[in-house]
C-alpha cells in the first residue's frame, strides 16, 4: 500500500535508511521494551524487500521477464539446500 503511494524505490530507500539507524542505535537499547521495538524494526525493514521486490522488477523489466527473474531466484535459493555437497566434491 506505501508502494503505491510513494513507489518502489522510494520505500526501499526508506527501509534501508530506517534499518541504518536501527542498527546504529541498537547497542543503546537498554531496556526490554526499547529491544522489542528495535527487532520489530529490523524485522518490518527485512520483510520490506521480498514485497517490494517483485513489483520493481516488472516496473524495471517487464511482466515477462519477473517471471524469468523470480524462476532464476528461486532456483538459486534451493541451491543452498545441496552446499555441502557442492562444498565437499572436488571433481
């Protein structure tokens, strides 16, 4: 919905900004409270990428080619799930 409003880039420039001072101010967090919010934070600015993701690459590239993007993606992401396999064979 703040997509819509004020575009993909701009909030994905807000997220990064917000996530920047989150980090930066994490280590005076004190109490409980204030260490809640600072993980509800980095976890709104994480969630942010993979919803705003999808629609910048059909802005930028096309419906046709989000497809080929997200397919390509995915199947680098399960990659993942073989790595020792990948780690340990030499041949």
């Amino acid at each position: 919905m703040l997509c819509d409003k004020m575009g993909g880039l701009k909030e994905l420039s807000l997220s990064f900004m917000l996530s920047i001072a989150n980090i930066m101010l994490f280590p005076h967090y004190t109490s409980h409270i204030s260490l809640i919010i600072g993980m509800a934070t980095a976890g709104l600015c994480y969630g942010t990428l993979p919803a705003v993701f999808p629609s910048l690459t059909a802005g930028f590239c096309g419906l046709k080619n989000t497809v080929q993007t997200m397919v390509s993606l995915t199947q680098q992401g399960c990659q993942w799930f073989h790595w020792p396999s990948y780690l340990c064979s030499c041949c």
